[in-house]
C-alpha cells in the first residue's frame, strides 16, 4: 500500500503510520534497525528502495529515503508511506524536501522524528556523499555511515575523501565489493603449504578504488611489499597475485565475470566471482554494526602500496581447463 | 587436527565478514537417486556454491544403481537445482559446479563399481584439485550400511593419510533401540574414527534452534527465571498434518518415537535445559549435553506417563484422508503408533521435579514445532477470584516451525472501568522476515561437514543416551495387549494423552 502525504509534515506522518497499524494491524513492530537513505530526487531513488526493500528481508527495519528536491523553490515536504507488498519486509517512508527543506541540516530535522525508538541508525548514501559523513547533519545521528565511491561522480576523488576522512563507523560498498575475493584468498593460504607471503601484486583498471583497497588490505596483513599496477584490459579489479617461497597464488578474472585460481602443483580452479549486485552488498553491509576497524586499516595500508606505471597484459580467458 | 601453530595473515577475528570457505574437497553422495537427495541435498549443494562457500574445484559425485553416464545424472541435479533451491538460478555458477559432477553405476556389493569410484575420486584430485578431502553422504537405509562401509574400507576410500580428510555423512535412524544404535556405531567407527562421523539432525541445522542458545545465554532477562522456582513444566511438540501415504517401507514397525523423540525432541530438550557452556565450542557444547541428557529420565509409571495413538481416517482440513491401517503398503493390523508422547525428568538442581513432556505426531492440527515453557502462577495474587478468572499461566514459547519466532504470554488489565485480567500474547517475529534469506539447514549442515566443524552433529555417545532414556518406553509399550489408542485425523491426539497430563492438573497447550 502506498500513502501520499502532500504538503506535510513529520508529525503527520508519524500519526499515518500509527493509524495505517491500527487499521491493518499488519504492521510488524519487530525491527532491528532504521536505515536513512540519502539521495537526490530524481530517478536514482527507485533503484535504492529496492534494493533496501531485498536487505531488509533479511534485517527487518524501517527505511527513510531523504529525497532533496529543487532548492529554489518554496519551503515543502512531500511525504509517502509505503507498508506491506510495496516495501519488503520493511516500512518505507520518502520525504520529498524542497526550497530549505532540502538542506542538510533540515532533513536531518525531519529524520528525527522518525526514528525507531532504541534501535540502530544506519545511514547510506547511493550516489554522492559528503566528504566527511562522519559530520554531515545525517551521518551526526548515525552509527554506521555506508557510501559508494564508485557510484560517485569522480570515483578517485570519492576515495580520496574516504581515506582521508576515516573514522570508526563509516564503510564503503568498494570495500563491500571485496568480499568474495578476500575470503578466496585467505582460504587459499589456509591450506598447506603454510609458508609467508614474500611480495604480492594487485591488477585493475585505472580507476577503481576497489583494487586499491585490495592492494592496501593486503599490504597491512602480509607486511610484505605489495604493488598496484593498471591493467590492459578488463573492467574492475582483474588479478591478484601473492608470491611464496614454493610459487604463487593466482586469482586472476579477466571479464568481470568468472576467475581462475592457481596455485602451483595443483589444476586450475575456475571460480564464478561476478561483481557483486548493491542489495547483496547493502545486505552484509546490515549485519554488523559495529565499526569495521578491518577497513579503516586497509585504508591506511593504501598509503604503503607501491605503484606501477607499465599496464599489465591479462593472461587470456580460460577457456574451461 | 593440524599442529604446526600457523596463523593465516589474511584472516583477524574481527574480520567478520569473511566467510568461511570450505578447503579443496569433494562429496560423494550414495543413494542419490533418493527424495532427500533430490529436494535437500542438491538444492542445499547449490545454494551454497551460489553464496560462494564452496571451494574453486568442488566435485560432486553420485553413485547409484543407474545406468546413467554424467550428463544425465548432470541434469537431474539441474531439474532438483531449478525446482528446490532457495536462493536465484545464475549459470556461471552452475556451469562451474556442473563441471566438477560425476556419476558412477553400480550397487553396493559390486566391488568393481567401488574400484571405479576410486579411480573416480583419484581423477578428481588430480583434475579438479580435491586435494584428497572428500565426505561420502550415505544417503541410504540402514541395513545397507554395513556392506557399504566395507567396500569404503576395501577399495581404500576410507583411509586418510597426513593433511588429507575423509568423512561420513549418515542420517537418522541411527538404530532402532540401544543395542541396534551400538552395532550400528560399531560397523561405522570401524571404518571412520568417530571425529570422522557426522550424524545429522537437520533440526540442529535450523537457525531458530540455534538461536534458543543465543536466547538463553546472550540475555540477563530469562535465564534467572529458567529454572524450578519459576517454571512449573515444559512441553515440546513437533506435530504434523501430513500422513504416512508412500513411506510404509521406513515407518511400518519403526512408529513415532522412534522416529522423531529419541532423536528431535531430546535434542530439543537437550538445548532447553542445558547449563551454559564453558564455551562455544563443540566439545564443551556437548560436554552439557550429554550431562543434561544423562540427566534425563523417564517418569513413571509408564501406563500412564505416556500416551501412543494412531490416526484413523476422517475430513481433515476438507479433505477426506484414510487411517494408517488403510494408507498403501501399512499391514492392516498395524500397531505401529503415529502419535506419542511421553514424560521426563531432568535431575539436576535447576530442574528437580519438572516435568518435561514431549509430543509427536502425523496428521494433527496442523504442521508446528516448538517448546513451550509453561511458568507457576503468581505466588500471591493480590485481586480476588473474579478479575483473575480468565487468568492462565504465563508462558514463553519458541517457535521453531514455520513461522519462526518467540510468542510470551502474560496477563494484563482488560481495557474498561473494571479490573479484570486476562491472557495476552506478545509476538517477536523475526522469522517472518528473515527465513527468507536464512539458509536451510542442510546448507549449514553440509558446509559444516566440509569445514570439519562438529558442534551442531550428535556424538555417538548422546545418541545412544537417546536410545537409554527411550527404550524403557518401546519395551513398555510392546508388552501390552492394547494397541496405540486411535484418533481423528486433523485433531490433536487420543484422549490418553490429555489424561496423561491431567492426572496432575496440567493440560496441552494448542501450538
């Protein structure tokens, strides 16, 4: 169901909801957390609805879109309500602020009132994010502050501002993004042979924060020289390689889609690593909402990454070894 | 397992997002041809490659009494894929798990087929990387085990050298009775050590059985009222609204307690009243349950502390079903029981003179499962007789299945100028939303076993504790002239086991 709230206000929407449970009494009270979404008005708001709508069957909790609508216009909120097959498992409201009421601090002033009682804030920015959420007026009420710097306008200069702007509670969906290739690689060295990791290389496209972030996390756990290089072909992060004294560990994924393992005395494995859709990434982004000091340090280890110039040639496609 | 003390750089204990991906490995599963097979298991295998837990190079391998080559059986775990999984079909995962299936033919006296499924298994290391791990899923009877575990030892596919695993994946019933339970776990662990053998309870797999630990030993609120003082009884139901039609063959002479009490619902009873663990572990997660279990005994005498019943045929929810005796394959005679329910005592200090009474049964009410802790009444009520009169006990429940969750129930003030109280509920429903997107248990169960990660298997030691306490009870009802006493399809069980707990002024709760 969908309720349009033109012209409103925060008061009268709260009285909505109480009403819209009262009457249809279908409304579960059971949720976990209040998830903000900070957007601009436009086309984009959909996309990010969605995909809360799919975390929250898994995290049942409350969405707020904050939708900043033309600021030269007169003051207004425009309001909508949407609850049961319209919103998952969770409650959507979307406040449409125009004129003054698109400014920061405003919006921050019509979440408020809003908030479910006692239970976690998460804020999400999809597209652009301020530079330090930690101080944005939305960011201010939350605990956990998720952004994307690859949706970004300028995606390097996004992940400038993450790195130098980091504090405890804030994450990126680049480092998200990493998830299934980390864990391949930490269980790659789980089995024998146990022996160090004595230098490692990082492949990608020139822009792609997420191959930074790869190169920098494995720069602070393997104290050991790691280097960054652009790739010659293939969308995202391509290949990693990490050297040991009996030969490498390979992972490389050439088109975006399925990788190869190597390792030496054993076959080529191949692995499906398609790049992960947003609302699985939002989904494990909800499961924890304690800080994520993992990425803080991957952020810093940036910094001790070296960089190559030459571009790197991807070995060829395997062709089903 | 392993004793070099390595720490892998690329994993940190507060990196919780990692998951944990099986090693290089391999399942091979016997009696794939089977239900389970086709609806859990391969459904299961497929979730988990698709939430990328499973290892680059994984094979899996049937072995059945088909003349099938590997693309056929390729396409009945495809079809069990597109009907049962839970989670989205995607092709390049399928494709990459499809490349690593295998079938071989044979029956399980035929030791070629054995020596084929070795070289099978050998050619897998080698193309595939399985690097020597593999789990055999015996997805078959009982009575076949013996010969199987034989040919496992003879063709050499049991024997585990240096880093390298081998394991045994077996399914419920482990036995019939005490005696049965131990030649079975006999034959067994003479093929496989007992670290090597993964019994599984696929309700130890579901998160709301898991979440009962977390309820009980993450909060301050209940564990102080958990206990004699505060809990007059506890009732543990799984019930069913399906009948028996097609399954002669396993339950005809096996019956309802064998099938479900010894193993669910003392497991169940097993997580209700265990002391908190040192921690987490497997070990010391057993270590309370086998003392809670040792613990557990019967109440007697039996002729009134249990209750046995059989369906007859009747309307049951618009539809017109037949009795047990009637259903296809069952002896007319049949004595076999479809209800039971039974009585415990748990003798620990925290528990002394509980009653804990369990119910199981086919076609009841409706499908539910779940463990109600029934609360004393107030010592002192300081309202008289009439504003409490539709005043019950207070009750927690958790709700196991479906509709995952915990109910309470506690009185509160009738709205009105009156004082009056009466029962109300208050719901948490956190299933509701997230069975969606929570694995199945089978998901869980067999990453476990991939893992090497015992703590949700039963050891062999609870499952003939299992046995000890429920014998008693078969014995008992095999010497008496009187058969299970029947009831209506679609109700909730013979009159015996209301009078059962009413000869101590208790009664059923209606899940």
């Amino acid at each position: 169901m969908i309720v349009d709230l033109p012209s409103s206000t925060t008061s009268a929407v709260n009285r909505k909801l109480v009403e819209l449970r009262e009457s249809g009494g279908v409304l579960a009270l059971g949720r976990v957390l209040t998830l903000v979404i900070v957007t601009d008005d436009g086309g984009s708001i959909e996309g990010a609805i969605e995909a809360a709508n799919s975390a929250s069957r898994e995290h049942p909790c409350r969405v707020i879109v904050l939708a900043r609508g033309q600021r030269r216009a007169a003051p207004r909120l425009d309001a909508q309500i949407r609850v049961g097959g319209d919103a998952g498992a969770s409650e959507v409201i979307v406040l449409r602020g125009y004129g003054q009421l698109a400014d920061d601090e405003a919006g921050a002033a019509m979440v408020i009132p809003l908030l479910l009682p006692d239970a976690p804030i998460v804020a999400w920015w999809p597209g652009e994010a301020p530079a330090v959420p930690s101080r944005d007026a939305v960011g201010l009420l939350a605990q956990r502050r998720i952004t994307d710097a690859l949706s970004a306008r300028n995606p390097l200069r996004a992940f400038e501002q993450r790195r130098a702007n980091h504090v405890a509670g804030d994450t990126d969906l680049t480092w998200t993004r990493l998830t299934s290739w980390r864990a391949l690689l930490a269980t790659a060295l789980d089995a024998p042979p146990h022996e160090a990791v004595t230098a490692a290389t990082v492949v990608g496209e020139a822009v792609s924060p997420s191959t930074d972030l790869l190169a920098g996390w494995l720069a602070v756990r393997l104290n050991a020289r790691v280097k960054r290089s652009p790739a010659k072909s293939g969308p995202g992060l391509v290949s990693v390689r990490l050297d040991r004294p009996s030969g490498p560990v390979e992972l490389v994924r050439p088109d975006g889609r399925v990788g190869t393992l190597s390792q030496p005395g054993q076959p080529d494995r191949l692995v499906a690593l398609a790049r992960r859709e947003v609302r699985d990434c939002l989904a494990e982004e909800l499961r924890r909402l304690d800080p994520d000091e993992i990425y803080g340090a991957a952020l810093a280890g940036v910094a001790l990454v070296t960089r190559g110039r030459a571009p790197v040639r991807t070995p060829s496609p395997a062709a089903g070894s | 397992m392993r004793t070099a003390p390595w720490i892998n750089p690329l994993r940190d204990p507060r990196d919780k997002r990692l998951p944990r991906i099986a090693g290089p490995c391999g399942l091979v599963i016997f009696g794939v041809t089977g239900d389970l097979s086709r609806k859990k298991l391969m459904p299961a295998i497929y979730d988990l490659a698709n939430r990328g837990l499973l290892p680059p190079g994984f094979a899996l391998t049937g072995f059945a009494r088909r003349d099938w080559a590997t693309q056929d059986f390729g396409q009945v775990v495809y079809e069990a894929v597109q009907q049962h999984a839970r989670t989205p079909f995607r092709q390049t995962v399928w494709d990459r798990l499809a490349e690593g299936f295998r079938f071989v033919p044979g029956s399980f006296d035929d030791d070629h087929a054995f020596d084929r499924l070795e070289e099978t298994v050998r050619d897998l290391d080698r193309v595939r990387g399985t690097g020597g791990n593999h789990a055999f899923y015996l997805s078959i009877p009982p009575s076949a085990f013996p010969v199987v575990c034989k040919q496992l030892a003879r063709s050499g596919l049991s024997a585990q050298s240096g880093d390298q695993w081998r394991r045994v994946v077996i399914e419920k019933p482990f036995g019939h009775d005490l005696a049965s339970a131990r030649e079975l776990n006999a034959i067994v662990n003479d093929v496989f050590p007992e670290d090597s053998v993964f019994r599984i309870d696929h309700y130890l797999g579901k998160e709301t059985v898991q979440n009962i630990l977390a309820m009980r030993f993450a909060n301050q609120l209940f564990e102080p009222i958990w206990n004699s003082h505060y809990v007059d009884h506890v009732q543990i139901t799984m019930a069913e609204d399906i009948g028996l039609g097609g399954r002669a063959g396993y339950y005809d002479g096996i019956g309802a307690a064998r099938d479900v009490i010894q193993n669910h619902l003392l497991q169940l009873l097993a997580f209700t009243a265990m002391e908190e663990p040192v921690s987490f572990s497997s070990a010391e997660l057993r270590t309370e349950k086998v003392k809670i279990l040792n613990a557990t005994k019967l109440v007697g005498p039996l002729e009134e502390t249990t209750a046995r019943g059989q369906y007859a045929g009747g309307w049951q929810g618009g539809e017109l079903v037949c009795g047990l005796t009637q259903e296809e394959g069952f002896d007319p005679a049949s004595t076999t029981e479809t209800f039971a329910a039974i009585t415990c005592e748990v003798d620990t200090r925290r528990w002394a003179g509980v009653p804990f009474y369990l119910r199981t049964g086919k076609r009841l009410g409706r499908r539910v499962t779940e463990i109600a802790v029934i609360f004393k009444r107030a010592p002192h009520l300081p309202f008289d007789a009439t504003m409490t009169e539709e005043l019950g006990q207070n009750a927690f429940v958790i709700r196991v299945q479906p509709d995952e969750g915990v109910t309470m129930r506690f009185g509160s003030k009738v709205p009105g100028s009156q004082m009056e109280v009466r029962d109300v509920t208050m719901d948490f429903g956190y299933g509701t939303s997230f069975t969606e997107a929570s694995p199945e248990a089978y998901e869980r169960l067999i990453l476990d076993v991939l893992l090497g990660e015992p703590s949700l298997f039963p050891v062999n030691e609870e499952v003939e504790r299992s046995w000890e306490i429920l014998d008693p009870v078969l014995e008992d009802w095999a010497a008496r002239e009187s058969g299970p006493n029947p009831y209506p399809a679609g109700s909730w069980g013979p009159a015996s086991s209301n009078a059962m707990l009413a000869r101590t002024g208790r009664s059923w709760r209606r899940p």
